[in-house]
C-alpha cells in the first residue's frame, strides 16, 4: 500500500508530486521530530486531541523513515521529499485488531489520497486532502532532537 503525495514546506504550498524516482532530490529541512496529531477534519466531522495524545507522526532524516503511532498500530516506512512534496514509500502498518479504530482509518484514508499536500508553518504542519479532509500536526518540543 502506498500512502499519497504530500507537499511540504516550510512555509510553502506545493502542488504535486515528482511522477517518478528519477525526479526525486531529497530535501527534507523541516520534518525531522515528532509531531503530535492536534486535530482533524474527515467527512465533515471534526476532532481535537490534547498534547498527551497517543497519535504521533516522526520523521528520521539521517535515515529517511518515518512512523505514525496510533493508540492501536503502528505505520512506518520511508519518504522521500520532491518539489516541497513528500511521498511515503515501502509502507508497513501493524495489523492489531482494536475496539475503536476510526482515527487510524481516516488518517490512512487521508494521507492514502493522490490528491493530498501539506502546509508547514514553523512548529505546525498541515495535511490537507481536497476530497476527504485535513488534519494539523503540532511540532513536539520533548523530542526536538529526534
């Protein structure tokens, strides 16, 4: 499974994705840490989380992966970013069966979107999919150096 395109800059919007590999130069000032997931929008239904929250997204430039926990699996795989664009690749998700997995679902339905881009701003990072939703990541200053 491949999780879509996303645009990232630090203070840039970007439209879409190198189509190929050989398109690809890797710049990826900016992501490195965790991020926590403060809220999302999916089907017109909003929800918030506090800074306590199990949901975070880490980026792993020395090594280019990255990791969404959840408060049931995990996601990881690795990125690589294109014209202020990012592409998950290689994608493993943990497959526990867990009494309510809605937010998992959206997010993956969120970030899985061909469609999708980010906003980054500082110590804020936006995923926005034209036909599903958004969600707002916060920048998590525990883990800086992560």
């Amino acid at each position: 499974m491949s999780l879509a395109a996303i645009a990232l800059g630090a203070c840039t919007t970007a439209n879409k994705s190198a189509d190929t590999a050989e398109n690809t130069v890797l710049d990826t000032t900016g992501v490195q840490g965790v991020w926590h997931l403060d809220s999302y929008r999916v089907d017109s239904v909003s929800t918030n989380f506090d800074a306590g929250s199990k949901y975070k997204l880490s980026f792993n430039e020395q090594d280019n992966i990255f990791s969404l926990s959840t408060d049931c699996n995990i996601i990881n795989g690795g990125f690589v970013i294109a014209n202020d664009t990012i592409r998950f690749e290689n994608m493993l998700v943990t497959e526990k069966a867990c009494d309510n997995m809605v937010v998992e679902h959206d997010m993956l339905r969120l970030l899985n979107d061909s469609t999708a881009y980010a906003i980054g701003h500082g110590d804020t990072l936006t995923f926005i999919s034209p036909y599903i939703g958004s969600a707002m990541f916060i920048k998590d200053n525990e883990h800086i150096g992560n």
